[in-house]
C-alpha cells in the first residue's frame, strides 16, 4: 500500500498479537505507556470472548517522511529491536498491549487495581460461567495473584487455588495465556483425566471451545493503514477524527517523536527525567510566591513554547527567501499553526529554545509589572506567547523606558480590543513580526489599530473569566489602589498575603433588598480589588455604614482618619462623597466614566461612546457565555 493515503482491512487478533511479539508492529515513542488496570483487562476480554466489536485501529507504515522512533510494546522480547518495526500503531495501544500481555506473552501480567495499586495478575476463564447465559461474562473471567492462589479474610482463607495445571483442569479454569493454543490444552487435560470423566465433560468442552474460544481464534480487528507516504499534517488529522477515546495527539507529541528518531529527548526538555527538573517545572516556579503552588508561567503549554520558537524559525526563513529575491506567495510564511510545528527541524529548536525561555521569562516580569500575578487571572494566555516571543526578540532593548510603554499599549489593546479570544495564531504571528517593526520606527501595529473598545462594554462585563474585566481590575492595581483598611498598594506581597479579591463596593445584600437588577449592579463598574478583611468588613452594609465601620475601628481594626480613607477610596477611581450617600446610581455613573479614561489611557486611544442599536445583537449574558469560553486560561 505505499504511497497511497489509507486503507483499512480486517486482520486477525492472533496476527495482531504475533507481530507485536516479532517486532513488526511497534509504538511510536510518543505514546504513553501502557496504563490499563485489571477491570478495564477483564471487559476487553469479556468483549471479544462474546465476539462483540472493541474498535479499530489505525498503524502508519514506516520508511516515509514521518520518521517516528518507535519502541517494542511493552512486555514484548528483549531480542525485539526499533529497527525491526514495518508498522507504527497509532492508536489502540492500551487494547493491543492488554491483550498481548494477557493472551500471548505467557508472563504474569503487571498491571494495577481500579484504585491504582500495583498488582501482579494471571487470568482465566471460568468454563462454566462462560457457558451460563445467565452470568456476567465478566463475572466468568477471574484474576489470580503470581502463585496463582485467589486469598480473602487477609490471605487466611483460600477461594480459588490454581497453582497446578491439574487443579486447573479439576476447577475447568481455562488460562487465557493459552486462548491460542487450544489443541494443546485440550490434549493435555484428555491425559490428565480419567477417559470417562472426559467422556462426561466433553459436551462442556466443546460447547466452551464453539463459543469461546473460537470466537478468539476467528476475531477479526479493523485496522486503518496509513501509508508510509502520509505526511505529518495528515497523520496528526486522521488520529485526532479516529482517536476520540484515548490520548489526543497533539503537536508537541509528535514533534517529540520525530526528534527521538534524530537522537534528542524533546519530553527530557519539557518534563524533565531522573530528576532533572525540565522547563514546565522551570516555568512554574518562576515568580511564585511562598506558599503558592504555582507561578505566573504555569499555564504555558509544551505547544505554546514550540509555537514562540516557530515565529522566529518562520521569520528566518522569510528573510533567507527574501534575501533570494523572492516575493509574495514565493515567501514562506510565518506562523505559529500546527502545520508550522510539525515543520519545526530540530536545528531550529536547538537554536531557539533558550532565546526563548529568556522571552517567557521576561514575559512574567512584564506581567508582574502590571500587577497581573497568577494564571487564573491572566487576560489571554495565548497572548503570553506573542508577549514572550516579542520580548526576546528585542533583548535588552525592552527594558528601555520607552519601549516598555509602547509594549504596554500594545498589551492593553490586545486585552481591551479583546482580540485574542479565538482563532488568535494569525493575531500572534503579525504581532510578533509587528511589534518589534514599530519600535524600531515602522508602523503602528494591527492590534493597536484594529483595537476598539466600547464604552457599554463597561455595562456587561460580568464574569470573572472575561479578559476585559481582568484587564481593569489589572489596571486598578497598576494606577496605585490601595486598600481601604490597611492603605497598602497591591504590590505581590499584598495581593497574596491578604488575598486580594474582586468584590462588590456596594454589596449584593444591599443592591437586592433595593431590587436593582442583578445585571445592574454586578458589573466591574460596581466591583473593585480589596483584601479579605476589607470585604469581611464590609458584609452586606450600606456604604455609608461600612464606611463609618472602618472609620470607627474597633478592637482588630483601629480606626481610619476620613481624609485617609477618602483617598483609599480614590485610588479606587471612587468618589468618596457619592459613596457615603449611598448613590447607587449616580455612584455607578461616575465611576464607569472614571474606568471608561482609565482604559482610554492605557491604550492611548479613545472609546467608542456612541450606542448604535444595530451593532447590538442578541442577550448580553449570552456575549458574556460565550466571551469567558475565549477568555479562559489554558489548563
């Protein structure tokens, strides 16, 4: 079948199974090992004893441009080497290997309870139950610890004991490590009993070997073949449609495989082996603060990385063809799509990744800087990867006063103009090759110029998730907000040693016993970032009442000078005299025109102010929905 695209064809299991023991069907180095417990061993079994369909498979024919390190399924001989490989089974690996360790490798199998402890298993079929149609078929397969004796009451009491052929053949316990060698069992068990006891159970034995057994010798699996001409992009395609069960192949998977074959460990760079720490854990322990799990970094991906790195691999490639006189559709374009990294050479990598790391690294700073101090609040994190990749483009260059203030705006835009929400790798590659143009003196950026921000956003934007609302409550902090009780800007130490939260100023108890309408008052317009203790101070109080609360002091709370709190306040963008009298309305009127300069300013452009009813369109709930699905951050 080489060089066409697929085909797919029906193959025997004890096929199968064969040529995983001979080395011609392997594993992609990129598929994780085998994981399979006990139970999920007992329903395939169950299932193909009854002949019933357990799914297809789909292998890629080595020797084509997708050169994959394969590696022998495990369990597999030690004489099996890589060389040996014909076929690369792409998924099915869990069913493949369960059932070879179980049906044809003749070993104890190795494998862990459903509550993940580590067990060793023979399996057998209980004849009888098998041929009851009133029994669970899994109920009929049993497995026995290495010395073959099934224990209860704390290993006291015996409940199967198997630890000789001959009591297998007395308890009509089938080993299923013989399910291809039936001739020979039934040959052996006709020696081991009496010929009228054979007599007496032959029926049982028929019976087991027409309905059983057999349906393991005639089984047949799907198995969709891709040629050895199949490229990259394709392999990765046709997985993800076939493979919705197990394990997603993504980019970073199998660019870790094609490396393996070129002798590098892209897995060893990004996971770290033998305890080396490798770069995710790198990434999350920078800028993380005491006590804290993770750091700012921690949501950046395998692929977000090889994405930075294809930017600057892209941008070389155009300036060689340039260099060459080439133009238009002749350049090779720069972007940081999945085409791009299954195109990503190892020397690329090699070249890149420390350049790279620097970028990210820089990029927490950056972040840091702009008061924006863990994952869950991070705007987009797939503009982290623009920002990283940016910042390492320029070095040293981007600690200049001036250009760090062009890099701020351009960050703001792309927030405010909410444009990294979907479909953002044409986004990140123009901003990669844009935004270093600009400071160099070029053209403003796309981002910036496409960036607008409408002042009624400000009226529902709701959810926690929505980049724009953590962009101003980002803001707040970087304009200097301090909080009421303590008067303590928000610097990391604060915001993570008093758990500094967005709350509402005038709180839900109060808005809802005033019937103002829950989209009414739960916007960012009437929330702000306080301490806990602020906001425990704070409860379901009036303003005026909470205010005079801290003003007061009490015992764990001295008291607050108005002058003091006033301007606590007004770092908040508040204005102190609308809140002591409890004017909700004009309150939220002012402050909205208040946030509405504060984002003016950060993207040094002005809002659109003007409602046109034919730009509005459907529920603002439903924006919101479906704004926080753009906006979450990666896992």
């Amino acid at each position: 079948m080489a060089g066409s695209t697929f085909q797919t064809n029906k193959i025997f299991l004890h096929e199968l199974l064969k040529a995983c023991q001979d080395g011609k069907l392997q594993l992609p180095d990129f598929q994780r090992s085998w994981v399979w417990d006990e139970d999920r061993i007992k329903s395939l079994i169950a299932s193909i004893s009854r002949a019933f369909p357990v799914g297809a498979l789909m292998t890629l024919e080595t020797g084509g441009p997708v050169n994959f390190k394969p590696r022998p399924i495990e369990g597999a001989p030690e004489s099996v080497l890589p060389g040996m490989a014909k076929e690369l089974l792409l998924d099915g690996q869990q069913r493949m290997t369960s059932l070879y360790q179980v049906a044809l490798r003749g070993q104890v199998v190795r494998t862990r309870t459903p509550k993940n402890k580590a067990v060793e298993r023979w399996f057998y079929l209980d004849m009888q139950k098998c041929l009851d149609p009133s029994a669970d078929r899994e109920e009929a397969i049993v497995g026995v610890p290495v010395d073959r004796v099934l224990r209860s009451d704390f290993n006291r009491q015996v409940v199967v004991d198997l630890s000789s052929e001959e009591k297998e053949f007395e308890l009509l316990m089938y080993p299923i490590s013989r399910i291809f060698s039936w001739s020979d069992w039934q040959m052996r068990f006709g020696n081991h009993v009496p010929k009228e006891k054979f007599v007496e159970l032959w029926p049982i034995l028929s019976q087991f070997y027409e309905n059983v057994v057999k349906n393991f010798e005639q089984y047949q699996v799907p198995v969709i073949s891709l040629g050895a001409q199949t490229s990259k992009e394709a392999v990765c395609t046709v997985f993800e449609k076939v493979n919705t069960g197990g394990k997603p192949l993504d980019a970073f998977e199998l660019v870790t495989a094609m490396y393996a074959a070129e002798g590098h460990e892209l897995r060893k760079d990004w996971y770290g082996k033998g305890g080396e720490q490798g770069r995710q854990h790198r990434f999350r322990e920078v800028l993380r603060p005491g006590g804290r799990t993770e750091g700012i970094l921690a949501g950046v991906s395998n692929t977000d990385f090889l994405q930075a790195i294809a930017l600057f691999h892209g941008r070389e490639r155009r300036r060689a063809a340039e260099a060459e006189g080439k133009q238009g559709k002749e350049l090779p374009p720069v972007t940081p799509n999945r085409q791009a990294l299954l195109d990503l050479p190892l020397s690329a990598y090699l070249k890149y990744e420390q350049t790279v790391e620097a970028g990210f690294v820089a990029a927490a700073q950056f972040l840091y800087d702009l008061h924006i101090y863990q994952v869950f609040d991070l705007p987009y994190q797939s503009q982290v990867v623009a920002l990283a990749a940016i910042l390492a483009d320029l070095g040293n260059r981007a600690d200049h006063e001036t250009v760090r203030g062009n890099i701020v705006r351009w960050y703001w835009n792309g927030v405010f103009g909410e444009l990294y929400g979907s479909a953002s790798d044409t986004r990140l590659a123009r901003d990669f090759l844009e935004v270093p143009a600009w400071i160099g003196g070029g053209d403003v950026p796309s981002t910036i110029r496409d960036a607008v921000f409408r002042a009624d956003r400000l009226d529902t934007m709701r959810m926690r998730l929505s980049a724009a609302y953590k962009g101003v409550n980002a803001l707040l902090m970087n304009v200097g907000a301090t909080d009421w009780r303590s008067g303590r800007k928000f610097d990391h130490v604060v915001f993570f040693g008093e758990s500094v939260d967005i709350h509402h100023i005038f709180p839900k108890d109060w808005c809802l016993k005033r019937n103002i309408a829950w989209e009414t008052f739960d916007t960012i317009v009437n929330k702000t970032p306080l301490s806990w203790r602020t906001n425990r101070i704070i409860g379901g109080a009036a303003p005026s009442t909470y205010l005079g609360k801290l003003e007061a002091g009490g015992e764990e709370n001295p008291s607050i000078p108005r002058d003091n709190l006033d301007r606590h306040l007004g770092s908040h963008l508040i204005d102190p005299a609308l809140l002591r009298g409890d004017d909700f309305r004009a309150f939220m009127a002012d402050r909205k025109a208040r946030l509405l300069g504060l984002i003016e300013t950060a993207m040094g452009q002005k809002a659109y102010r003007e409602t046109n009813v034919d730009d509005i369109s459907g529920d603002p709930a439903d924006a919101e929905t479906e704004e926080a699905g753009l906006t979450m951050p990666a896992a």
